[in-house]
C-alpha cells in the first residue's frame, strides 16, 4: 500500500511540474481538452506501465544513438528507433491522438525547440534531426 501510495504521488508531483514548467504553452498549443485526456491517461497508469514506459525510453536512446552513428535514416536501427518511439508515445497520448502526420509533427519540435534538440544532442549529435528524417521515410504516407 505504502509504494502505491508513493507511486501516485510520484505521478502528481510529475504532473504539477509539467503543468508548471509546459502547462500554458502546450495547452495554447493543443487545447485543454487534449492535455486533460493526456494528463488522465498519465494518472491512470500503473507502477508497471510506468516502469515499462521508463525502459522503452532507454530503448529509444541507445537505438537512437546506434542509428545516428550508422548514418542511415532508413536502416534498421532507425527503423528501430521509430517503431520505439511510436510506442513510447502511445504510453503517454489519449486514445485516438496518434497519427503518422502528429508523430512527425512532434518530431519537427524537436528540431525547432532548443529543450529537445539539447536532450537529443546528449544522446547523439545530431540526433533530433536524424530521428526527424527517420520518421520521415518511417511513417506511411
């Protein structure tokens, strides 16, 4: 009972600090409506769908990095990388949010703003573009 009760806690501190830090400029962004069904998916998960979210985000990283220092945007680790990612997302977006054209989208954002290119650059240089170009010639059309 005790590490439940941590564990909801965990997750409204992550949420208030997201609000905080992102809250008006994601819902000027997106609406109310879509971060309130995001923010509820997030509160109903579990210890366990968190711990596996936790590990797909490694999973992500080290494809990442093994992709950008293939160089091709189009191998498999990069094809890796991106049906990672899709699912990582599909852990945290309300039902019915996922698009190829929104995943994309997303992935431009990651170039244009400075907060994700520098969280992509510590994993590889280069690696918000490159995981950008992945998409690109990932997603169906």
């Amino acid at each position: 009972m005790k590490n439940e009760n941590e564990f909801e806690d965990l997750k409204q501190r992550a949420l208030s600090e997201n609000e905080d830090t992102y809250g008006e400029e994601v819902r000027q962004k997106y609406g109310d409506s879509v971060v309130e069904k995001a923010n509820e998916k997030f509160k109903g998960m579990t210890s366990q769908q968190y711990m596996d979210a936790a590990e797909l985000s490694e999973a992500i990283n080290q494809a990442l990095a093994e992709a950008v220092a293939s160089g091709d945007a189009m191998g498999e680790a990069a094809r890796r990388c991106c049906a990672l990612h899709q699912e990582w997302l599909n852990y945290f977006w309300p039902a019915g949010m996922y698009s190829p054209e929104a995943h994309l989208a997303l992935a431009q954002t990651y170039c244009a703003d400075e907060r994700f290119k520098q969280y992509y650059e510590a994993i590889a240089p280069g690696g918000a573009e490159f995981l950008y170009e992945a998409l690109k010639a990932y997603l169906p059309k």
